[in-house]
C-alpha cells in the first residue's frame, strides 16, 4: 500500500529483498548509508541505526514531507508490530570511529542532544538521559517516556543569551557553523541538515534578529534555505541571504574558505547579503481546449487586420486557420470560430459566424460543395 510513497519521498530508498521490506536513509538522525526498515503494508518503520520507530504518517510530519496513504492495513491500532532488531554493536563498526561530536545544548547551557559524525558520514544521534547519552531520540524512562526529545538550534543557548542587535549566520550543517563561529560569528544549523529542515521547537528565539543564510551551492541547499526561511520570517526574522562566488557545484563554506579565502573577504560578503525574496508561488497555467494551446493561437494569421482589410489577404488568412485545425486531434472549432467573429467585429468587419463557418469544414468537402457534388 505504501510502496508508491515510500519509493518517492524516503532517500535512497529501496526494497531489501526476500523479506518484502524496504531500506531508506533515516532523517532523524541525517544518515547517508540506508538503515531504515520500512513496512510497505503497514507503514511501520524502524531505524537500526538510532532506534527510532513509529509510523509513516507521524514520519512524514516530522520530515514536512507529504501524508503517505492513511490507513494501516491489517494492523490493529493498539497492537505494535514487534521491532526490529538492533545492532549488537553499537555504532556499527563499519561506520569507522568517530571524527567529530557535535553538542546541542537548552536555553540554560545543559546537554539535550549529542550528533556523532562517523568516518562513513553516519551521524547517530544521541540523547541526554538520566546522566548519560543515549542512542535514539525517544526518552524511555521517566516523566518524558515514550516523547519525542525536542530540538533546538545549534549553539541555541548562545543565541538566547546574545543580545537581539547580534546578527546570526545559518549554514548548512554543524561543521560550517562551527568554522564561522571560529571566525568571530555567532552561528547556527539545525539537525541533519537539509534533511530535516524546518524542525526546531522554539522559532521565536529569532524574533526581531537578523539572519544571513550562506546556502550550500545545490537543489538541496536551496530547498533547505527557502524551507527554513520561511518559518524564519513567519517569526519575525529579518532574513538575508549570502551567497559565495566561485563556489563549486555542491561546495558550502568550509569549501570556500579551503579555497584560500580570507575571514576578511567573507565579511564584506555578509555585508552585502541580500534580502532573502520568497519563490513566486506556482499557479497553474489556464487549461487550454486541446491540452497545449489556446484559442488565440489559432487566429493568429488575422493579427493586425482592419476594416480596410484586401478580401484575397482575409481568404489566406482562413485558409491557414483552417488548415491549422486539420492538424489538431480534437480541434475546437467552434470556439475558434466564435474567436475569428470577435476579432473581426473588433476591427469593424461586418459578417456573422456562418459567413466564415467554411473554414470548419475539410478541405476536400468544401471544393465537392462548390463543385456541385
């Protein structure tokens, strides 16, 4: 039932074989290597990596992807299916170590949320739970379990405590925030990357700021700035975006400053950033009488026709109209015709739609007609 969605919202998604599942990258912990098992029948998934689990309904908000399919076939709604089973090593040491950790913490400094970066380019996420940190990003244990660990942005407590006249610099993940704060910034990202954009559960902290994007150079770096943008601006935000020259296909700021740019040369760019301009919303063109074009088109050899018009130039004219509409499958004659009276009374030729009624007839059955056949 839930094949369809899986295989076009869920990256890298793919079915893993004999078991009738499927295997996709996990977004709530931003992973690159598949490690999600997902249930096409029931819609239930399960993440060996960071153990979270739950149903593609709740994934799907949490991911601001579209609803999957509503109902879960033959599933009770009180009866969980049996999880998955887990590592017995955890992380996989296939991952390879760990090269970076990167800490997010609450308004009041303390650990909530630990992201591991790994040799493979996995990123675990971890919880702070009872002293320690936890894999997965559920709380087991508690007041809080069976909830949803919230997220914050990256160097969160940094933002509460600064001083609303600060500006902040957005990027694309952990490691850029991390070099423009090395840089004298106060920077910022969110979990995950573009994977996970617009989850945050405090906007308002950047109520009445001004925020600079610096977008990774591709699709998935746009989508992530005007996703994250526009909940930005729902906020109060004053949103800016900067936006690196030169810089590779797929390249985001530590590229660019890997390059031999200076801190120097960045800072002129930010103080030239742009205000940020929402995408025009997409409308839909008119529906048109034959799928692809429309009744203008085909009366555009009367163009610039007037009351002092030759007969032999109007007679081309709907000769070519007419030939024009032999060559469309479904052809709207009539409104067509009803076009050719309206442009030529506009131009103050006197006629009634059966004086020009012949163009709608084959060519073969007007000469029969005028022969008397």
């Amino acid at each position: 039932m839930f094949s369809t969605w899986i295989e076009t919202h869920l990256r890298k998604a793919k079915p893993t074989g004999g078991s009738g599942q499927y295997i996709a990258c996990c977004d709530y912990h931003g992973d690159e290597n598949p490690s999600m098992l997902v249930d096409p029948e029931t819609g239930h998934f399960c993440c060996q990596a960071c153990s979270e689990s739950g149903w593609l309904d709740q994934y799907a908000k949490d991911h601001l992807l579209p609803a999957p399919p509503s109902k879960r076939n033959n599933v009770p709604a009180h009866k969980e299916p049996k999880r998955q089973k887990e590592h017995k090593q955890w992380p996989p040491p296939e991952w390879g170590p760990v090269v970076a950790s990167y800490y997010y913490r609450n308004a009041q400094g303390e650990n909530h949320i630990k992201v591991d970066r790994h040799e493979s380019k996995d990123f675990p996420l971890y919880r702070w739970e009872n002293g320690k940190w936890r894999a997965g990003m559920t709380y087991k244990a508690g007041p809080l379990k069976g909830q949803k660990v919230e997220r914050y942005c990256y160097h969160y407590d940094k933002i509460c405590q600064a001083d609303v006249q600060r500006p902040i610099i957005w990027c694309e993940g952990e490691k850029d925030a991390d070099l423009a704060n090395s840089l004298g910034a106060l920077a910022t990202t969110t979990i995950g990357g573009s994977g996970s954009s617009g989850r945050l559960a405090d906007w308002d902290v950047f109520r009445g700021r001004s925020v600079t994007f610096i977008p990774d150079n591709d699709d998935a770096g746009e989508k992530y700035l005007a996703k994250n943008a526009a909940k930005l601006l729902e906020h109060g935000a004053d949103v800016l975006v900067c936006r690196l020259p030169g810089l590779q296909e797929g390249g985001d700021l530590s590229d660019w400053m890997a390059e031999g740019h200076t801190k120097e040369q960045l800072a002129e760019l930010l103080d030239q950033a742009e205000r940020y301009q929402p995408p025009a919303e997409k409308t839909e063109a008119p529906k048109k009488p034959d799928g692809k074009r429309s009744i203008a088109s085909f009366v555009e050899p009367l163009k610039g026709i007037s009351k002092n018009y030759d007969a032999q130039e109007l007679q081309s004219a709907l000769e070519a109209i007419r030939a024009d509409l032999e060559g469309v499958n479904d052809a709207p004659t009539t409104m067509v015709l009803a076009e050719i009276k309206r442009v030529l009374k506009a131009a103050g030729i006197q006629g009634s739609l059966k004086d020009f009624s012949e163009i709608a007839r084959p060519k073969k059955a007007a000469t029969d007609a005028n022969n008397g056949t």
